[in-house]
C-alpha cells in the first residue's frame, strides 16, 4: 500500500476514471465501471461525512 502524507488526503479535485483503473483492482474495468465505482465512493463518502456532522453536532 502507498503510503500518503496528511497534506495529501484533501483532494482538490473529483476522482478521475484514469485514477481508478490505475489501481491493479479496477485495470481492467470498462470506463462505466469505473464510472460507477466512482458514484459509489462519492455516495459513502457523503453518508459518512452526514453521519460525522450530525454526530458532531449531537457532542457540541
């Protein structure tokens, strides 16, 4: 696994079809796949991060 540094995690731009398939899981993955795969991240990603608001919320 590549090793990330913390300045690195905030993305500043949306994940990229080329950036999926380039990971050895998804190489050969058609483009609407990877396309999905990309949907899917997004949507947990957003349920996550409404769970982390309102449970931030909830703790003051």
């Amino acid at each position: 696994m590549k090793y990330i540094n913390k300045e690195d995690i905030t993305r500043k731009h949306d994940l990229t079809v080329e950036e999926v398939k380039s990971f050895p899981m998804f190489e050969n993955v058609t483009d609407e796949q990877a396309q999905e795969i990309i949907r899917t991240i997004r949507i947990f990603v957003e349920i996550a991060l409404d769970y982390y608001k309102k449970t931030e919320a909830k703790t003051g």
